[in-house]
C-alpha cells in the first residue's frame, strides 16, 4: 500500500476540525498556544509511532566491511533501533549472534574461552562492536534497521526528524495521526478518552497487520536450519536406490 502523506499544517486542520477548535492557518510561524500545542502533540505523536512498531518505510539496510584489527563501526546518522534477528555475516553466510548483554560481553572479553569463527556483536556508545576482532579478511556484514528520519522536507526532498514547516511531511498514515493527535489532546486536557483510545487503537492494528503482509501462521513451528541436509531437498518423486 502507497501512502499518500499529508502536510503538518494539513493533519493538524483535521484534527481541530474534529475536536470542534479553530481550525489553524498555521503551526511554525504562528505564536497562537493552541498552533503552538497542536504542533507539540504532532511532534510527540511521530516520535511515539515510530517506537510503537517498525513501520516498513522507515526500515533500511546498515552494511559493515571489516577491517584488519578494528571491533566497532559507528551507527548511521539516522539510527533508531534495529529490526530484530537481520544481523548476518554474508561473507560466512552465518547469521551474527547477539546482541550480548553487558555481561555476555565481559565473559567474552575477560573470561578463557576457545575463539570462534561466529561473529557475536553488542550496541553500545552509538556503535556496534564485534568479537572476535576481525582479521585482514575483510567480512561483509549486514543488518537491518529503523531510521529516525520521519519527516518528509518538503523543500529539499531529504528526510530528517524535525518538522521545519507547515507542508514538511510526517511520513505515517495521516488518518493515524489524526486519531492520535486527538487522543493526545483528550489527555492533556483530562478529558474522557475511552471511545478516543478505541478510535486509534482500531486504526492503529488495522495498520499494523497490514503494513508488510503475514506469513502462514503453523501449529507446529520449527526453527530454520542454516546447513545442507535432509530438509534441502525439495519435494518431489526421487530415486533413492540408485539405478533400476
């Protein structure tokens, strides 16, 4: 499904229409404290959607080549969080095992193991490091991620986190941001939000089941293998005894 996103200016119209307010010419250059507010709730409706779940337009590929003795590689510029479970050694073709938690990686570090070939990594200080420390093969390593570039400028065609004017684009389902700009509002003022909250939240998962698809669910599910065997072979009538 191709969104069609809506102006700042444009999502906050409807949602003062709706909540029965004056309906504003502006939000970054008035000074009114109710544009003022509507821009606030907007601004902290994005950041709130965008941790709530990994919307498929945000999603985006961080590829690492190693070099000779060095462990950390700095995260993008845009980084949010990453999408669980992508992390892969390419070169080896083995998925990457992590994240380590602070202790995991102390052992790792500290303790007297054998050296492995897997690739174990840990975030920290905006950074992914790796254990073992890589050697002169370089390996290619990729992951994916959620980026913090939300908006749309609509002036410069780029994307960044900040809504400079009134047509920049929150890149979310704009219906979306109307529910939750309103039930924000109904919870500032310390009004009622029983039938505001259902409104949302029925948006919200109608969105979120559709946004990339889903896979046939199974009563029985079984891990992927990673190497040649049995379970590589495809269906089909084969014969196992050799020759007739």
């Amino acid at each position: 499904m191709t969104i069609s996103y809506w102006g700042a200016l444009d999502v906050a119209k409807q949602a003062a229409g709706e909540l029965g307010l004056p309906v504003p010419q502006s939000l970054t250059g008035s000074t009114k404290p109710q544009d003022t507010q509507m821009l606030a709730l907007l601004k902290s409706a994005c950041r709130d959607l965008l941790f709530y779940y990994p919307w498929q337009q945000f999603i985006k590929q961080f590829a690492i080549t190693t070099s000779n003795g060095v462990d950390n590689y700095v995260l993008p510029d845009d980084w949010a969080y990453f999408v669980d479970q992508t992390q892969w050694d390419r070169t080896n073709r083995w998925p990457m095992l992590g994240p380590k938690s602070p202790q995991e990686w102390a052992w790792l570090k500290g303790g007297l193991l054998a050296q492995a070939p897997r690739i174990r990594f840990r975030v920290m200080d905006n950074k992914v490091y790796l254990h073992p420390v890589p050697g002169p093969t370089a390996l290619s390593l990729n992951m994916e991620y959620v980026s913090d570039y939300f908006v749309l400028d609509i002036s410069t065609g780029n994307r960044t986190n900040v809504i400079n004017e009134d047509g920049d684009q929150p890149m979310f389902d704009p219906w979306l941001l109307v529910k939750y700009v309103k039930l924000k509002f109904y919870e500032l003022k310390g009004m009622p939000t029983d039938a505001t909250l259902r409104d949302f939240m029925r948006m919200f998962n109608s969105l979120t089941g559709k946004d990339k698809g889903a896979p046939v669910l199974s009563l029985v599910p079984q891990g992927g293998e990673n190497l040649i065997g049995p379970w590589s072979i495809p269906d089909g009538s084969w014969n196992v005894g050799g020759t007739p």
